[in-house]
C-alpha cells in the first residue's frame, strides 16, 4: 500500500499543496523524479542525434527513418507490452527496460566517441533507435500500470496529471541542454558522444528510483490466455465511446502532428540556416504546444 497521507480537507488544504498532493508518496516522489532524469536525458540524445545524422548523411530520409524505425516497435507491442505489465513484476519489466536502454545509449557514445566509419555508424544507430523502441513498448506500458500502486485512489488524477507534465518539461529541459556540447566542443562527433553518454547515465537515476520502492508492485498472476486478454482489453475500449472516441484522437494527434518534430533539425540547417543551437529553441515551443493536445 502507499505510505498514508494526512486527511486534510478540501477547504482547509492550501491550493499550492492540493496540485502537488501526488509528491507527498515517498515511492512516487521518487519514480517522479528519476523518470524525470531520465525523460530530460533521453530528450537530449534525440536532439543530438537528429542533428548528428542530418550532419553525416545530409540527407533529411534518415531522419524520417531514424522516427519511424524508433516508433514502430512501440505501434505494434505496446498492445503485448500491457498484457505482458498485468501477468508478470512491473518493476522487473521497467529495471530491464532502463538497463537495456542504458546499454543501447553507452554504444551509440562509444562508436561516436570513437569516430566510427559514417556507414558504419549510421547504421547502428538506426539499428539502435529500432531496439530501443523495442524494449520502450515494453516498458511503458509497465510504467503506466505503476504509477496507481504509489498513490491512493483519491489522488489518482494528480499523479497522472504531474506525471504528463514530467514528460514535456523533460522534453524542455533536454532538448536544451543538447546543444551545450555541440557548442562547447568543435568536434561534433565528440560533442555528440557526450550527449549520448549523459543521456546513458541518465537512466542510473531511474533506476535506483525503481531499486527503492517500497510499494508492492506485483500484480496478481494472470491465468487467462495472453490473446484472450488482449481481445477484451480492445473489445473494452472498443465498446466504451469516450475511450474510443479518445484513442483515434490521440492517435491523430500523434500521427499527424508529432512527426513535425522528426525533421526540426533540417529547419535549423536548411531553412533558418543556423546550428544546432536553433533546435534548443524550437523544441521547447514543440514541447508547449503538444502540451496543450489531449
């Protein structure tokens, strides 16, 4: 069970601390802050790889295909992902998550650092992206599922509300910080191999988040058929307007809208005719935007 929270009345709570109540559980307090670690890291490696390949290959279909080799693993396990989050230890799931992504982040800054063959590297970090959308699928839905066994019922929408704003202020704060080594160091293999390993020890910080928890966060076993489950989880939605209604407006959202952000690096090279340093601006005015989409 989360750590208890002191009644406080609704008349009587200080309004600043009712839209932080979530951050009184010990255990979300820290999965907060250490997804948020995370989130800003990864953020930073996105930025820096975008514009790592639009140097290297001047060519913006690499770019579109680094998004879409990134993104499709998690269109199509997302669904297995969930079922997998309701059968088997959620924290387990996500510290193997964050480990394998830790790992994918450390390669991608040592074949930069190294000044790996552009062929060569180009290709692994497609290969890369496409992995780490891979253990993504699996791990998101198992981050999600986590987030009502820290809080009680109550204070439920407060969690999920801090947690959306955790996402885009990492996007913020990460896209930002991504340009500082392109502009410290002259050698941008250099600079982005230090991206890339911020954006490795990133991850330390969720994961000792998930290593602390004191919660329990084994669900109950399931013993239906994994398909069965994943059947009635669809046909659920599927049969309850609101959250159908919702999917297919999310799913607009991000199919239409989102992808804009795949290519800002070539506004910055090709249109605006700047640096890196242009994306530091626009990701944050991407950011604020999406923030205000369902």
């Amino acid at each position: 069970m989360p750590d208890p929270v002191p009644e406080v009345s609704a008349s009587r709570e200080n309004p600043l601390a009712r839209v932080f109540r979530a951050f009184t559980y010990r255990d979300f307090r820290l999965l907060w802050f250490g997804a948020f670690t995370s989130s800003s890291g990864t953020w930073l490696e996105e930025t820096a790889l975008a514009w790592l390949l639009l140097q290297l290959t001047n060519d913006p279909f690499y770019l579109g295909l680094n998004g879409f080799l990134s993104t499709a693993p998690i269109l199509l396990f997302t669904l297995v992902g969930g079922v997998l989050a309701d059968r088997f230890d959620r924290r387990r799931i996500l510290l193997a998550s964050q480990w394998a992504q830790l790992f994918f982040a450390l390669s991608l800054a040592l074949l930069a650092f190294f000044n790996t063959p552009v062929p060569l590297l180009v290709s692994s970090a497609l290969l890369l992206a496409f992995l780490t959308g891979c253990v993504q699928a699996f791990g998101g839905p198992a981050y999600q599922s986590l987030i009502p066994m820290l809080v009680d019922k109550k204070d439920l929408p407060n969690a999920i509300a801090l947690n959306s704003i955790q996402f885009q202020l990492a996007r913020v704060v990460g896209s930002t910080v991504s340009t500082f080594p392109f502009a410290i160091f002259a050698d941008q293999m250099l600079a982005a191999s230090v991206s890339f390993g911020i954006n490795s020890l990133s991850f330390v910080a969720v994961i000792f988040a998930l290593m602390s928890l004191s919660v329990s966060h084994i669900p109950k076993a399931a013993v239906g058929n994994m398909r069965s489950q994943l059947r009635e989880g669809l046909n659920f939605v599927w049969h309850q307007e609101g959250l159908r209604s919702l999917t297919f407006l999310a799913f607009a959202c991000t199919f239409l809208g989102m992808q804009v952000t795949v290519f800002l690096a070539v506004f910055a090279k090709d249109i605006f005719h700047t640096g890196a340093r242009a994306t530091r601006y626009s990701w944050p005015f991407q950011a604020s935007e999406q923030s205000w989409e369902p």
